[in-house]
C-alpha cells in the first residue's frame, strides 16, 4: 500500500542522453512495493517510470496538470473520477487535470507516467 508524493521541484534526476536503453528494462520489481524512477523531471514537466508489484497501488490523488500513462508490461487498473479502466501492455490513457485518479496493480506491472505542464 504506497502513496506516490511528487519530489520537490528541485529534485532533477536525468537518464543519459544520447544513449539508446529500454524503458522496461530501466526498473525493476520489489516485493510489496511501488518502485518510481524520474527520466526527466524540469520546469516544463517530467517522465517518471514505475514498477507495482501485484496488489500495489497509488492511493487516489489529482495532479494539476494531465497526465497520460502508458502500460509497459503486465496489467493494471486505473480508475478516474470514479470510472475504471483496465489496462493491458500497450495501452495508454489521459488523466485529466484536477480529476481524483488512482492506479491498482491487477498484476505486476510497469508504467510511464508522462506529465506536461
């Protein structure tokens, strides 16, 4: 049971550029736990990757801007405004800004979390 807390703004963590890697591979799994790790995060938004292992979650929150997620492997549940939507490898879906949202992990699985300001 994990609750996700953005970083303070100036918290800057930036994969190397100009290299080739796999998102997938860039996190692992941790028994019992929400693993995050910041692509990019700066003024202008940031990529954030994340690995939940079955049952995981992050509890509902809102976000002042949107967000899209896009699943990377296994399987998860989102629910916005109180609607759920189950997502497979592949897929994608917006959270819109300043809408209650929370993220279940019906399986393990990885995200991207991409958010623009």
């Amino acid at each position: 049971m994990s609750d996700f807390k953005l970083l303070p703004k100036s918290e800057n963590r930036i994969f190397p550029t100009s290299e080739k890697f796999s998102l997938i591979d860039k996190i692992s799994y941790a028994e019992g736990s929400v693993v995050s790790k910041i692509i990019i995060r700066n003024e202008r938004g940031n990529l954030t990757l994340f690995a939940f292992d079955k049952g995981e979650f992050l509890s509902e929150h809102t976000a002042p801007f949107d967000a899209i997620l896009q699943v990377l492997d296994g399987r998860g549940e989102v629910i916005i405004d109180g609607k759920s939507f189950d997502l497979l490898i592949g897929e994608s879906i917006i959270m819109p800004a300043n809408v209650k949202h929370s993220v279940i992990a019906t399986e393990r699985f990885k995200m991207l979390l991409t958010m623009i300001k």
